[in-house]
C-alpha cells in the first residue's frame, strides 16, 4: 500500500492562477483542459507577446511607405540686420513645413526586415503552441492522479471494512474461547496501519486538488468533482512512424527552424549594412522673411534625391556578419541535437508503454492469484491450518495486487499520453 503514495506525492510546477466560478458539475478531461486552455496565465501571456510580434512587422512594414511629417516654428531675432536702414530679416519668423520621404532603393534591407519580424511572429506562435502542449499534458497527468487516488481510497476501504469485520469475528472467538489476544491486536495493528496509508493518501488527495485547480484557473478552494475512467487497452505503434511524425509535427523542432530563418535573415542584412541606400524627399514650405515685404508669407517646394554611402564604419560590418555567420552555425547544431533529443523521446515513451502495458497483464495475473489465496487462506482458517497472521498476509496480498493495478493503469494512460506529446500530435481526449 505505501507504494501506492508514490503517486499522490508527485509534483507539478506551474505558476498559472486566474479567476474562475464554483461550479458542482463533474470536470471531464475534455472540459479541465478547455478551462485551462482559456485561463491559464502562461497561455495568456504567450497571446500578448504574439500581439507585440505582430505589431512588429507591420512596424517592420511601415518603411516600405512614404514617410509623412508636419512642422511648425517660431523665431524671434532680438537683433534684425539692416543695411542703409532697410531692414534685411523679420524680427518675427514664421515657418509651417510639410515633408514626404520614400525610401527608393536599400538593397533588401526593408524586406528582409519584413521577413525577420514575420519570423518571430512565427516563434511567438510556436511558443504559444508549446505552452498549450505543456499544460494539456499537465491536466492530463494531474486528472489521471485524481483518478487513481481515488480509487485507491476505494480499495482502502474495502481492505478496511474486511479487516474490520474479521477484528469482530476474532473477538466472538476469542470469547468463545477459540482465539487468543495476539490475534486480535495483530488485526488491531493490519488496521491501525491500513488507516494511516488511508489518511496519507486523502491528504494526497487534497493537495492534487488544490494543484488542480490551479492548473485550470479555478479558486483553489472550488469542489473537485472529476468525471472519468483508468481504462486501458492494447495501443499498436510503429516506431519508425512514430519518429517521423515527431520530426515533422514537433513545434521544438519548428522553433529551431524559425530561428535558423532568423538567423539567415540577419546575416543578409549585415551583408548589406553598407552598402548604399537610395531616398528620395519633397518638401512644401510657408514662411515668411522673403523681401522686399518681410511679414508676407510664401510658400516654396523644395525636391530632391539623396544617396548615402558608408565609407568606413571601423569594421563593425565584417564582425557583424562573422557574427551572424557563428550563430547561423550554432543554430544548426542545436537542430541536430534536438533531431536527437526527440528521437530519443519517441523511443522512450515505446518502451514505457510497453513496460506498463505488461505490468498491468502481470497485476491481473496476481490478483486472480490473490484472490485464489485469499479464499484457500479463509477455508484452512477455518479449518485451523494456519494462524491470523497468514490470513492477514493473504488479505492484504490482494489489497496491494490492486493497488499495484491501479499504478500500472496510471503509468499506461499517461504514457500513452507521454507518446502523443513526444509525437507532437493533438491529444487524444475524450469527454
């Protein structure tokens, strides 16, 4: 029984609050992850930096467009020049200016400046993604311990009730003359002890609860009250397959993508930080000081053409490109371990559905044994052949053998889980 508190004493390490109501309707699988989905903090978080990265390429974008500005300035002169008493400029000076510029030629830099910021539109995505997959997979863990505990309370109890009725039937007989005290405090203490594992188990419980509602964004306090089943079948996979799902649906493996893009894109754009830039501007200005009547105002277009040339910039370019060289190379690195990384996952979660898988045959097995002891052990019980101590073992042989089922049904559900998330597919969930 004390290896079944193993599972009640998992944690999970997830800072996600958020205000929800009390409600007493049971919480499918489906509903807790809908409910996290939309509370979750983390989650919330991620859509807000996807927003600034989305305002960042229309940023990015806004260059490929005339740039527009309006000016207006006030300047008084405290000492105006004159020449044989005519005054040659106002005292007063007025100016209201109107200015347009267009970027005509820069050598990719506006665009690839567009593609870099759709790029970390991408990555923003990808990491929203990835949160979502993350505490999905979370719910999921966390319900299926609630599951399990619970049960496990369930078989507790029976375990507890049998022990309960054989602590009455060892009194008669102990008052018939025909059982001893050792075999009413042994009883006594299978009790005592099987009550502990209980309380230990229930404060489990209450703390799954509480980690639960926080996960989903509801009030800590709320009832739990889930809606589900330790079921398990026989789950066919292919190995290969497996892998190249993962390789092609991982968002990591996306990350690392959009990041190699990134990095590309930059050092297109150190490539051609010096080289020229073509700008084209025209200007409309209203103002006064023109002779021979100073305070009239007039207005006056002005165009032209500029082209600007770095000459010398003390070889910031060239290391600006070994830099985006380095990281370009890097990045490729990290994606060859993470092809790894994930490969390895895959065929970790294969063998751990197959282990549990084998031990949920091997748990049914024993307790079809157990239960076989059981009933020899209560007919030479009655008959004499053995002692309190050997029925009590047989007892709680089988108290254990269904704990250890419950365990293994535990360990198969999340690792069939474990196997959808290193594959990267959607998890399959039902109501």
């Amino acid at each position: 029984m004390m290896r079944y508190v193993l599972i009640v004493i998992l944690g999970l390490a997830f800072s996600s609050v958020a205000s929800g109501t009390e409600s007493a309707d049971q919480l499918t699988l489906a509903k807790s992850i809908k409910m996290a989905m939309e509370n979750n903090r983390q989650i919330l978080q991620g859509k807000q930096m996807m927003a600034g990265a989305e305002a960042k390429v229309n940023e990015s974008a806004s260059y490929k467009y005339p740039q527009l500005q309006l000016g207006a300035s006030y300047t008084r002169l405290g000492l105006v020049p004159e020449y044989m008493g005519f005054k040659l400029a106002a005292a007063d000076n007025y100016s209201y200016k109107a200015t347009a510029s267009q970027v005509l030629w820069a050598w990719g830099k506006i665009s690839n400046g567009v593609s870099l910021s759709r790029t970390g539109l991408d990555m923003a995505k990808q990491g929203v993604t990835l949160t979502e997959r993350e505490i999905t997979f979370a719910v999921v863990q966390i319900f299926y311990q609630l599951l399990a505990t619970q049960e496990a309370i369930k078989v507790m109890d029976d375990n507890i009730n049998l022990l309960e009725q054989r602590l009455e039937m060892m009194k008669q007989k102990y008052e018939a003359g025909e059982a001893s005290d050792f075999d009413i405090l042994s009883t006594e203490v299978q009790i005592s002890s099987a009550q502990g594992g209980r309380l230990d188990t229930l404060n489990g419980l209450g703390k799954l609860k509480l980690q639960f509602n926080l996960i989903i964004g509801r009030p800590v306090a709320a009832p739990v009250d889930i809606a589900g089943a330790l079921s398990y079948s026989p789950a066919e996979t292919d190995e290969q397959s497996s892998i190249n799902d993962a390789l092609a649906n991982r968002v990591e493996i996306r990350q690392i993508q959009s990041k190699e893009r990134m990095a590309q894109l930059q050092k297109e754009l150190a490539q051609t930080a010096n080289r020229p830039d073509l700008n084209s501007f025209a200007s409309w200005e209203l103002k006064n000081g023109y002779q021979p009547d100073l305070d009239q105002h007039k207005g006056a277009w002005t165009f032209g053409v500029m082209m600007s040339f770095p000459l010398f910039d003390g070889f910031r370019n060239k290391a600006q490109i070994r830099q985006a060289e380095a990281s370009l190379s890097g990045i490729r690195l990290e994606y060859e371990q993470q092809r790894q990384s994930v490969e390895a996952e895959v065929r970790q979660a294969l063998l751990d559905i197959q282990s549990a898988w084998q031990k949920i045959e091997l748990c049914q097995l024993t307790i079809t044994q157990a239960e076989k002891a059981l009933k020899i052990a209560e007919e030479r019980y009655q008959n004499g052949l053995i002692d309190t101590l050997d029925l009590l073992s047989s007892q709680s042989s089988l108290s254990n053998a269904r704990l250890n089922l419950l365990q293994s049904a535990y360990n198969f559900n999340l690792s069939r889980y474990n196997l959808e998330k290193a594959v990267g597919k959607e998890f399959t969930v039902k109501e």
